[in-house]
C-alpha cells in the first residue's frame, strides 16, 4: 500500500475538469430550461404592467376631459335656464299687467254701471218720496186739525 500525504484540499487533476464540464453543460441547461421562459415571462409581464400603467393613464386623461366638458355644458345649461327664467318672468310680468288692466276696466265699468243705476234709483225714490211726502203731510195736518183738506 502506498502512503500519499496531502496537505491540500484541491488537487488539480483529471476530476477537476470534468466537475466543471458538467457544471458548465448544468449551466447552459438551466439557462435553456428554466432562466430563459422565466426572464421572458417577467420581460411579458412588465410589458404588461407598463400598457396597463399607460392606460389607466390615458383613462385618466380621458376622465378629466369629460369632466371639464361636463363642467362647461352644465355651466351653459345654467346660463340657458337663468334666460328663459328671465324672459318667462317677464313674460308672466306682462300677462300680469293685461290681467290688471282689464280688471281695472271691468271695475270702472261696472262702477260707471253701478253708479247710473244708483243714481236712476235715487231719482226714482225722489220722485216717489215727493209724492208720499206730500201724502204723508196732509195726512199729518188733518191729524192736527182734526178735519179733512180735500
């Protein structure tokens, strides 16, 4: 048998190369089999992430357009609205005076009618109330005097 001291950890030899052969051939496999489609996987991915990043960027956008033309078109409507608030108020302001108008003149006239149908009445009882009057004092004379005028 034979004795062979060694007092380093590593030898160089044959084994040597061989290890790092096939640590080389695991290598190239592992980068075909597994790092490859993974890397593509994550390089998919954030390609992904990124459209989905730049659309929600985009709906962003799109979002804050609508809502200033919201913005304007609810301004305008308003405006439209406080118009025809206005000329529906003046249009009712005029109806009103027409109304008032006609009403003024159905008072006069009915007042005019009111008064010369008073006035024909007064004339009516002042003629009645000469003639009983004059009724009424002979009545009251003979009364007093105790005899009859006529």
């Amino acid at each position: 048998m034979h004795i062979i001291s060694n007092i380093a950890l590593i030898t160089i030899n044959e084994t040597l190369i061989i290890q790092l052969l096939s640590f080389l051939i695991f290598l190239y496999i592992i980068n075909r089999i597994m790092f490859r489609p993974i890397v593509g996987v994550m390089t998919e991915r954030n390609r992904y992430i990124e459209t989905l990043k730049n659309d929600a960027t985009d709906a962003g956008k799109k979002l804050l357009d609508i809502t200033t033309q919201l913005e304007k078109q609810k301004i305008s409507v308003k405006n439209e609205a406080l118009i025809l608030k206005n000329e529906q108020k003046q249009f009712g302001e005029k109806q009103a005076q027409k109304i008032y108008a006609l009403a003024k003149k159905e008072i006069e006239t009915l007042r005019d009618e009111t008064a010369k149908e008073i006035d024909g009445q007064i004339m009516e009882a002042r003629k009645h109330l000469k003639e009983e009057a004059e009724v009424l004092s002979v009545y009251v004379m003979e009364k007093v005097i105790e005899r009859g005028l006529t």
